[in-house]
C-alpha cells in the first residue's frame, strides 16, 4: 500500500529534480523582467509628472491602467494556459511587455505613454499565471506553495532591481535611455524561452482538451468559481497584496519625500527594505505552509492586522511627519504583504484539478490587482481633492482592508469542510490504490 503522508508522491506527480528547476527557471526569469517593466513607473512617478505634466490623478492612471488590463486578462490568461499551454502564452507576454516598455521610453505625450503602459500590463499579464502553471507541471503538489512563494521571491528580486538599478539608470543616463535599455532584457528572456522552456516532463503529458468554444470557456470558469477555495483565494490576495503593491508601484515615493520629508536616495532605501523583508519573509512564509497547512489563514490576517497597525500608527504620528524608526517598521511590514498574498493560491490550488489551475489562478490573481488598481485611483482623487493632504489619502487602504476581512470570514468555514471532505476522500482511494 502506498503512505497517505503528505511527503509521498502522489500518483501522478511530476518527479522534480535539476532539469525541472532549469526550466523553471526559465518561467521565472521571465516573470523577474515583467516585474522589473511593472514597477519601473514606481522610482519615475514623480520624474513621470515632470515630463507629460500631469497632476496625481494623471499620474495615477498610468499605474490605473496598467492594473486594469492586468486585471481584466487573468481569466482569459487562465483559459489560454489551460488550453494552449505556458510556452506559448510566455512567449506573447514577453513580445507585449518589451514593446510596452520600448514605447513607454519614446513616448512623446501623455497618451502614448497611457497605451504603452496598456500594452506592458498585457504582457505582463501573461506571466505569473503561466509561471505557477508550470511549477505545478515539473514539481510534486507537496512542493506546490514553496514553489510558489521562491516564483514570488523573484518577482520581488525584479522589484528590487527596478529600485536599485533603473533609479540609478534614470537619472544617469536620463529617460529613453534607461526605458529602452531595460528592453533589451526582454529580449534575452524570449531567446531563452524559444530554445529552452517546455511545458511539462516527458511522459508527463496532460490529458488534450477537446476545443468546445464558449461552452468550455463557461464550464471553466463557473468550476472554477464554484469552489469556495478559489474565491477565499482571491479574497486573501485582494486583501493582502495592495498596500505593499500601491506603495511600490506608485505612492510609496511621493509619500516619503513630500510627506515624510526624506530624501530621495533615502525613500529608494526604504523601498529597496519593502522588497528586502518580501523576499525574506516569503522564504518563511512558503516553509511554514509546506509544513503546517494550518498556518494558512492565521498567516494571511496576521499580516493584514499587522499592516493596519503600522499604517495607523504612520499616519496617525502626532508630529507633522512620523520618525525614521517608524517609516523602518512600515516598510518592514509591508514586506509581508506579497508573501501573504501567495497564499491565497494555497486555497485555490487543493480546490481545482489539474485542467483547471490555470483558470483558477487567474480567478484568485485578479483579487489583489483589484485592490491595488481602485486604492491607487482613490489616492489619486484624495491628494488632488484634499490638497496632498497623504493621511486621508492613505485611509483608503482601511477600507478595502476591512471588505476583504469580511470576506474570509465568511467563507473560512465552507473552505475547510471542503478540504476536510477531499482529504477523507483522497485516503479512501489511496487505500485501494495499489503499491
């Protein structure tokens, strides 16, 4: 008889190993440069005013937009995963986000800066979806949130480059200069991609999918959302990922230097400590959950109070700007933010089969770019109504907080009687699954 411990090889699995880290990391690699072109607006906001002219509701949109076609193709990108595989889905991502960002460099005006940031949010819609996709592929389901967690790891190294390196770029060497430079790595990973990715193991191969049109398209999507693992799985990104995610992509500068007073080597500093405390946190994070599935949802609203907290106590500082200790703790906190928000794929993930954990990520992918996308509008509208008046501004992250708390308490229960129920199930057939 075959063990029911959660260490064993299910029937089925992938075997992992070297090979299946190489090609992995081909996937990731890719995500690394999608993340770097997404988060480049976030160390050129304030440079970004000066050059198109616009206000904080304009230079909201950019990042508004780019959200909003990110969030709008997850299902899509779902279904064309599921149906076309990763290697092919990668490979238009990679083509949409470097021309995204070689537009974004050459721009003349406002509006093609608007569509060049529309077209890199495609494009870089169609890589992290992808990315999980293929780990689920080339490594057993036990590896699945460690796997997930290291794929957020180098999002958040891409993150760190953006900050580091491009900030650098930018004001080195100025703004089409650093943008179109930045391309050139979008390049190197399609090369990689083309020669080297595949999109499972041989002999791993998935079952085909009959083309059933919109039919399938519907039978996908409504599977998928009948799970209660899915929707507490997007409830958990929406709530987790937006803070960290408005503050790098967009605010989190402006707020330190015109705000808090600091400079602006030193805001880069605070924000290369947000992407330092995800990628050590994340680490942490992907081994507790391997080890104690449990720790899921404990994890997911312990890092929701603990952010509230912080962000109250900054923006609530009796003295006109709040103290370097406190700013240190922020953006500490705030690092658990992506680690969090990737266990929400850890409630979807168990909840779907194979032929559906494309759809299913998109469905829970989509919750956090739905937060970010209406709290960076809403802080643009609150600065321009209030003028720059950041405390009110910045309250908006309590409000959509305390909507996604609501949520995951309400399906928590629904959640585990399910995966109470699938568990009993999966014993009775291992049991009579032959050793």
């Amino acid at each position: 008889m075959r063990s029911s411990s959660a260490t064993t090889m299910l029937p089925g699995d992938p075997p992992g190993g070297r090979r299946a880290m190489a090609v992995w990391g081909i996937g990731v690699s890719v995500y690394f440069v999608a993340v770097i072109f997404r988060t480049s607006l976030g160390v050129a906001g304030l440079d970004a005013a000066d050059r198109f002219h616009v206000n904080a509701s304009a230079l909201s949109t950019f990042s508004i937009l780019q959200l909003l076609v990110y969030a709008g193709m997850q299902i899509p990108v779902g279904l064309l995963v599921d149906r076309l595989g990763t290697k092919k889905v990668l490979t238009i991502g990679v083509v949409l986000f470097t021309a995204g960002q070689l537009g974004f460099a050459f721009s003349p005006s406002y509006g093609m800066a608007l569509a060049s940031r529309a077209l890199l949010g495609c494009g870089d819609a169609m890589t992290f979806i992808s990315v999980l996709r293929l780990g689920t592929r080339w490594f057993p389901a036990r590896r699945g949130p460690l796997v997930a967690q290291l794929a957020g790891l180098a999002g958040m190294a891409g993150n760190l480059v953006s900050t580091l390196v491009l900030a650098r770029l930018l004001h080195g060497v100025g703004w089409t200069a650093a943008f179109a430079g930045s391309a050139l790595a979008g390049v190197v990973v399609l090369v990689l991609l083309l020669l080297f990715l595949k999109d499972h193991p041989e002999g791993y191969e998935p079952e085909p999918l009959p083309h059933q049109g919109a039919a399938y398209v519907r039978r996908q999507i409504a599977a998928s959302w009948r799970e209660p693992g899915t929707r507490l799985g997007l409830w958990v990104h929406f709530t987790t990922q937006f803070p960290a995610m408005v503050f790098l992509l967009l605010w989190g500068l402006p707020f330190l230097v015109q705000a808090q007073g600091v400079s602006r080597a030193t805001a880069g500093e605070l924000l290369t400590l947000v992407v330092l405390s995800n990628m050590v946190v994340g680490l942490v994070y992907g081994q507790i959950i391997a080890r104690h599935h449990a720790a899921r949802l404990p994890l997911a609203l312990g890092t929701v109070a603990a952010t509230a907290v912080v962000w109250a106590a900054t923006l609530a500082y009796p003295a006109d700007r709040a103290p370097m200790w406190l700013l240190i703790v922020l953006c500490t906190v705030l690092g658990s933010c992506g680690p969090a928000s990737m266990i929400g794929f850890d409630f979807a993930r168990p909840a779907n089969p194979a032929e559906r954990q494309g759809t299913a990520s998109g469905i829970t992918n989509m919750g956090g770019f739905v937060a970010s996308m209406t709290t960076l509008f809403a802080i643009g509208l609150l600065l321009d109504a209030t003028g720059d008046d950041y405390t009110v501004a910045f309250s908006a992250v309590f409000v959509l907080q305390a909507l996604g708390v609501s949520q995951i308490l309400r399906l928590r229960g629904r959640v585990a009687r399910r995966e109470r129920e699938r568990l009993v199930a999966s014993r009775v057939e291992t049991v009579h699954v032959p050793a």
